[in-house]
C-alpha cells in the first residue's frame, strides 16, 4: 500500500506517524460528505483530481482531503477544514514492488502478479485506413 509522509513537524504537531496510509478504496459516508465540502462531488472526481495533478500541478484541495482521509485511517480525527501541513513537505511514497516468488517448478517461470492484458477488439485482425478517391 502507498504511504503519505508529512513534514517531522507536521507529524509532532498531529501526533502521527511517520507513514500514513494512502488507501482511498472504502470511502465511507462521512468521509465522501466532507470531501463533497471540498468540491469533489463523489469519490471518483477525488481519485481523478489526485491522479491527474501528477502531469498537471498540485491540487490543494484534492491533497487536503487525501491527507485527511489518510489521518483518519491512522486513527486521528481532525476536522479537514482547517488541517494545515506543509505541502514543500508532503511525500507520497509509493507501493514497494511485491517480490517475485523464488519457488517455482523447476523448468517453469514464476507467474507474473500483475497483469492486465486486454482483449483486442478486434480479435487479431488488422485494420486499413480507406483509401478516398481524388
């Protein structure tokens, strides 16, 4: 799981740990009406407003209610209207690569952990541009 990491100061101030979680699955009601104060109507605009500031810039408001949301889970109650930290200082940390298991059959590879493949559409078939006359 990805972590948070607040400023040392932050963290006394707060009284939290060095490594917060960063889980935003199970968004529970109080924590959707809050982040909906913030202009994220769902917790799906919230997601998306985290994930895009990476290309686009930072979001105060999306990193407020992430940091909230990650106190919360930490066990610390704090009211997201007026938590301050020092975004210079506001780490994320992301998920360690799980390790590949040494134990596989002899003559076989290790099964891969993450995998998406997709299915084409198109089911292996090419496709051409169509030539227009002229």
């Amino acid at each position: 799981m990805p972590h948070l990491r607040l400023s040392e100061a932050d963290q006394k101030r707060l009284g939290c740990p060095e490594l917060l979680p960063f889980d935003l699955r199970g968004i529970t009601n109080r924590e959707a009406i809050e982040i909906a104060k913030l202009g994220y109507k769902t917790p799906t605009l919230l997601r998306r407003a985290l994930f895009s500031t990476i290309e686009d810039g930072f979001d105060p408001l999306a990193w407020t209610a992430a940091v909230w949301i990650s106190l919360r889970r930490a066990g610390i109650e704090t009211d997201v209207r007026v938590l301050e930290f020092d975004v210079d200082e506001l780490v994320f940390v992301p998920d360690e690569e799980p390790e590949t298991p040494q134990t596989a059959e002899p003559g076989k590879a290790p099964a891969r952990s993450r995998t998406s493949a997709r299915k084409s559409s198109t089911s292996g078939a090419t496709s051409k541009a169509k030539s227009r006359a002229t």
